[in-house]
C-alpha cells in the first residue's frame, strides 16, 4: 500500500504511538530501542522519506540534543542521544513527507482539547517553518563548499545554533499574522477524519509499542 493511502491522522496517530512508547521506555533498554530503531527505519522506508533531507536535519538536531544530554554523562546520554534519534527519525518522516502546511489538519484528528490543539497546531507551523530554514542553510553550506554529513555538521555547529531560532522565530511570527489576517480564528476548516479501519491499526500498533514499553520493566 502506497504511503498516500494513508490519511494524514493516521500517519500522526502511529507515528505518536511509536514515539510515545520508544520515549517512555526504560533507561538501558538496549533491546527494546533496538526493536523501536527497526521500527523506526522501516517507518522511514515507507513514507519514502528523502534521505538527504533526513539526515541533514537529524545532524541539525543532534547537535542541540548533545548539548543536552552530554552533561548528564556519557553511559545516560548514549541511551538518550539514541533514544531521541529514534523519535526524531519517526516524527521527520512524518513531518517531511506531508504536503505543505497540512500538519493542522492531521492534528484535528487527536482527541484534545481545542486550547491545546491550538497551541500544537502553532508549534506545527513552527516546526514546518523550523524545516524550510534548515533546509536553506543546507544549500548555503553546500554552496560554500561543505558538501557531506561531516561538512554540514561543521557549518550547523558553527553558525547554526544562534541564527536559526531567531530566523524561524521571526519567520513564524510572520506567517501568523498573515493568518489572523486571512482569518484564522483557531481551527482549520479542513477535516482528515480516523476510519474505523485505520482505528484498528492505531490499536494494533498501540498494543505492540505497548508491550515492548512494558516489558522493558520487567
């Protein structure tokens, strides 16, 4: 089945499922992230997500996560780091693999109150936002001559950090005012409904990142 079969809801209620259950997984559950890792890359494989593009934003994450986790040490920050790589590689494929600015109308789907859903739909223009801008400084490191995932590393520590927040803030800031103008009150209009047999795979999905999480206690 093609990856377009697939409702935007549904892509969003699995891929939280996964990222929910891998994020509550017990520390050093090597075993389990490992099943969590293999569902993650076979997530990846069927949403067709540009490779490139994955990578290069996954090396833009880890950076800011490594000043995170590093502190903590190193046997407690190796299982984050991977852990958060797990997360971030299903929550990318779902992100870059949507049409443009549809995120709001898959999280109409969730069952939440409408404040918060709101507040999530913001961040969501934010994160579309967040990846446009990383985007265009991978083209600017490849246009000064850092082609490659160690060359993007490089220019991203060095001139990354400071500068994209404030670049995708204001951009963000922007394009809400350009929707309250064009009257945004809130909600979209537009609905991507769960069908009852898409509930069965969210439930199926749920009760196996369910079980892994579980079983990582015991």
């Amino acid at each position: 089945m093609h990856n377009h079969q697939f409702s935007l809801a549904l892509r969003l209620h699995l891929s939280l499922v996964v990222v929910i259950g891998a994020a509550l997984l017990k520390y050093h559950a090597w075993t389990y992230l490992g099943v969590y890792g293999a569902i993650a890359l076979m997530w990846a494989i069927f949403l067709r997500v540009p490779i490139g593009r994955l990578t290069g934003l996954l090396g833009a994450e880890l950076v800011f996560l490594s000043l995170v986790a590093l502190p903590l040490g190193w046997e407690k920050a190796s299982f984050l780091l991977v852990r958060s790589l797990i997360c971030l590689v299903v929550m990318n494929s779902f992100l870059l693999t949507l049409p443009p600015h549809s995120f709001g109308i898959a999280l109409k789907s969730l069952p939440l109150p409408k404040a918060l859903k709101q507040s999530l739909l913001l961040a969501g223009q934010y994160l579309e936002i967040l990846l446009a801008e990383i985007q265009r400084m991978q083209r600017a490191a490849q246009l000064r001559g850092l082609a490659g995932t160690g060359g993007w590393l490089r220019y991203a520590s060095a001139a990354m950090i400071g500068s994209l927040y404030l670049r995708s803030l204001d951009r963000a800031e922007r394009v809400y005012a350009a929707m309250v103008v064009r009257g945004y009150t809130g909600e979209l209009p537009i609905d991507s409904p769960l069908r009852a047999k898409h509930c069965l795979a969210v439930v199926i999905v749920s009760a196996i990142a369910t079980t892994l999480t579980v079983a990582s206690y015991l």
